[in-house]
C-alpha cells in the first residue's frame, strides 16, 4: 500500500483502524471536531503512540482548519493534502469530512475518576480547565500556596488546599503533580505512591532526581507513575525513547531539551542582546521569574535523567551530566548554537553544553520552544521526534493524555471499582 493510495477510513470512532505505510503504523480517525480539543486530543495520542495519522475532520473545510490551528499549538505538525495529493508527508494528515458532523459516543465509567491537582500555575490551571468540562473526572482537591489569595471564579473556593497531607486525605485515585518545587513534589509523589495512589507529573526535578526509586515505589505498592509532560512539553520525547529501546539497545541521545534556552538563542542569533531576550523570554511565559536551572542547565539535566532511565538499564543520576551555562557569550560563539543534551553510551559520558549544530536540521532549524530528540540504537536505527517543548497548552495536552491513558487502562478501572475510601495504606508527606 502506498502513501497516494491509502483508503479513507469508514466511520470510527477512535483509533480502532490502523495501516502501516512501510514499516509506519498509521492511524485513520474520523473525527467530530464540534470539540475541537476533543478532536485535537484523539490525534496526538496516536502521534506519541509513534503512528502517522490520517484525520478525517467531519464538519467541513472549517472544521479542518480549526482542526490544524489546535494541533498546530500544541505542536504537532500536520498538512491538509488536496484531493489527489498523496496523503502521510507531514505527521498528520488532515482531510475535509462530510458538514454533517458525526457524533460518536464516548465510554464514561463506572464512576468519575477521582483526581488530586496539586498545583494550579501555567499547567495546572490549564489542567483544571480540562477537568472542570468532562464528567469522567471529579477534582476533589487543589493543592496551591495561598488559598486566599484572588483567583478565577470558575475555581471553587471548597477544593483550595494548602496542606498536602490534606490534599491526600481526600482519597484521590490519581495526583496530578504540577508544582515548581522540587522537594515538595517528591514528597508528595512518594506520599501519593505509597498509599496506591496513581500519579501523573510534570514536575522533571521531582521525578529526575531518581525515576528509578520512584519507579520502583510506584510498583510496590501497585500504582502507575505517569511523566511525559515532565519532558518535551507536548513533544513526545520519553515515548520516543521507550520505542527506540524496544527495537535495540540504545547508544546515543541527543536533544534540545529546554524551551527557554532555545528561544533566547534564536533571538541572539537574530541580533537581540542577551537581557532582551530573556525578558522577551519571560513575556511569552516560557521563562521562570529566576530562570536559574534553564540557564545553568539544571533542568535539561534533569531531563536527560529521565530519558537515560528510560534508556537504560540503571540510567545515570543528573549529577553525573555535565553542564554549561548560557549567558550572553553564546552571541559570539560561530554557526547556529543549541543547547544540546547527549548522552553516549559507548563513550559513558553525558553533557549540557552548547554546540554548533550547522547542517543538522532537526535540531538548526529549531523555532523558539520547540524541543527535538534523536536516539539511536545499537543497529544504527534512528528514531526522532520534535515539538513544542513548553508552554500551557502543550504541557497540559501531554499530562491530559497521561490522564487519559489511566482512565483506560485496567489497573485503573480495578481501582475505581474499590471506591474512596478503600487504599490499602496512608503515608504522610514529608520534605
């Protein structure tokens, strides 16, 4: 079967239909895009999943496009071929469907799965959006610094805590860790885990310390530990890992790992003083109010800590990467300059640093906070993806198809079957 030649899907709903062009899985989706984050959602499950996909967007040409706008802004590069045109030369392929939108309905538990939000900032907020619309969830709490302290309405003051031990005491089946501080989401990932809590984090200092403690808690006490948004924003980098390592073993990475560091450098190139940049950096919110760990490399470490432990066996602890930090030197530095995360196996050494990467497309032609990874395993195979690396809507997209992914697994209706009330054990939290 050839790209110009793939059938277009009957009606379905979801991804229960699937091709392979060469040796690329392909989805074909038929998509009611009246919900268009609905619809945007469906088709980047498939493309983390590593499947080209095939869209076929009921509603009309308007519905395409919109379609396109949404994935587009989480990052997910698509293209709308003409009739005729082969389809599958961009990750998502986007055809027109009927102006009749066809409305497929969706499988809603036996009960709403319980969830702890502990964070309400840039992803958290975006979070709590999606859960406040869509009855498979209950929030039953909001773990934030001052409940006091003026928010949106929408936000009901009943669910605000400042206590974590609080916040678990409520019996979540699932924590949902999106804080900015490192020790107090480990201790409450761990506090979380250990009373069998499944937990789905973007927090990369918190789960990169030691993913594999983690892991390891988390299967004890028989919990599902969840962190793609924890690297890559919306950009699947850890999925791409987990497959390159399922087809060999892996001897090398290399990434673009922080949004921040990518989008000050392309200003520089373009002339802009480094201060300028930064600031410019700030106002797009992509850089912290002390951007310290993006500059210093601290958090491009601690990412590449999480891919090694996803790589490897043992993986190998953030403190053992090298780091550069970026100031305004790197203007004078020759070529087009990334901050670049490697690890080598073959060589044992990891670094941060910053490199001229001129003829390298995946990584030179980089925009702003887009992240990019390439592995490559024992047999020469590579396998690369790319993405927005930061930002509400592309980290938020990335922990809802965490959250989607738990509502669907078995593990997980086991557990809504339990009910509130019913962990086999408390932990208390402790930093």
């Amino acid at each position: 079967m050839t790209a110009a030649s793939l059938p277009l899907p009957r009606p379905v709903s979801g991804a229960d239909l699937t091709a392979h062009v060469s040796d690329e899985p392909v989805a074909l989706l038929q998509l009611d895009v009246s919900d268009t984050a609905e619809a945007a959602s469906a088709v980047y499950r498939e493309v983390r999943r590593g499947r080209r996909v095939v869209a076929v967007a009921s509603g009309g040409v308007d519905a395409s496009a919109r379609l396109a706008e949404a994935l587009d802004l989480i990052g997910v590069t698509t293209a709308r071929p003409e009739p005729g045109q082969a389809l599958l030369n961009a990750p998502v392929s986007i055809v027109a469907g009927p102006e009749t939108a066809i409305a497929h309905p969706r499988t809603i538990p036996a009960r709403p799965l319980r969830v702890a939000l502990a964070g309400c900032g840039v992803v958290g907020g975006g979070v709590l959006a999606r859960l406040s619309t869509d009855d498979r969830f209950e929030v039953v709490g909001v773990l934030v610094r001052d409940p006091k302290k003026p928010r949106d309405p929408a936000v009901p003051g009943a669910l605000l805590l400042a206590d974590p031990a609080a916040l678990l005491a409520r019996e979540p089946d699932v924590l949902v860790e999106a804080i900015s501080d490192a020790s107090t989401g480990l201790a409450l990932i761990r506090a979380a885990l250990s009373r069998g809590v499944d937990v789905v984090s973007a927090n990369k200092q918190a789960v990169g310390g030691d993913p594999a403690a983690l892991t390891a808690l988390a299967e004890a006490h028989e919990a599902r530990l969840l962190y793609s948004a924890s690297v890559g924003g919306g950009s699947p980098l850890i999925e791409t890992v987990r497959r390159a390592r399922a087809h060999g073993p892996v001897v090398r990475i290399e990434a673009v790992l922080n949004g921040t560091c990518n989008f000050i450098l392309n200003r520089l190139a373009a002339g802009v003083a480094f201060d300028e940049a930064l600031i410019a950096a700030r106002d797009a919110g992509f850089a912290e109010e002390d951007p310290t760990a993006d500059l210093s490399g601290l958090d491009a470490s601690a990412k590449l800590a999480i891919l090694a432990h996803e790589a490897l066996d043992g993986g190998i602890s953030p403190e053992r990467i090298a780091r550069e930090t970026l100031s305004a030197d790197a203007a004078l530095l020759p070529g087009r300059v990334r901050q670049l995360s490697r690890l080598d196996v073959r060589t044992d050494s990891a670094a941060v640093a910053f490199t001229a990467v001129d003829g390298d497309s995946l990584f030179a032609d980089l925009p702003d906070e887009w992240n990019a990874l390439r592995v490559t395993t024992g047999d020469g195979r590579v396998f690369t993806a790319r993405g927005r690396g930061a930002g509400r809507i592309p980290t938020t997209e990335s922990v809802w198809a965490d959250l989607t992914d738990l509502l669907a697994s078995p593990s997980q209706r086991n557990a809504a079957d339990r009910g509130p009330g019913r962990r086999r054990k408390c932990a208390s939290v402790q930093e």
